[in-house]
C-alpha cells in the first residue's frame, strides 16, 4: 500500500501498476489505522484492468471468485 485516501487505499502492483482499492473493497475500513498501514503488502485480486488506476478489491469474498474464475479457466 503506498498511501491511503478518504475514499479507499491507493496501491501499486509488483509490475509497478497503480492500483485503486475502494473502501468498500478494505475488509479493515473503517476500523483500521490506515495511514500506519502504508508499505504493508496487501493480498488482492483486480476487479477492473480497463480503468487507471486499476481497481481492485482485499474482500476474502472477491479473493474467492477470482480464485473459483481462475480454476475454471484452468480447466
């Protein structure tokens, strides 16, 4: 996480692609201490590669689908 943001956490992937996780999509908004946060690797799956930056989502919910999407496409 590189900084966080009254609407959501602002995130850079490992390619160095910048990344939007919304508050809604952080399983610790609004409880946890975002700001002591920053430079804390965050596990997350992209919602949305077509938009900058990217949005993407920490919900173990989302995490799921995208890990059941994947599996799928693998055959």
């Amino acid at each position: 996480m590189v900084a966080a943001r009254p609407w959501g956490l602002d995130v850079v992937l490992p390619d160095g692609t910048a990344g939007l996780i919304d508050s809604a999509k952080d399983p610790n908004w609004p409880d946890g201490d975002q700001e002591a946060a920053v430079g804390t690797v965050i596990r997350a799956v992209v919602l949305d590669d077509e938009r900058d930056p990217v949005r993407m989502s920490a919900l173990d919910s989302d995490r799921a689908i995208a890990g059941s999407i994947r599996e799928a496409a693998e055959g």
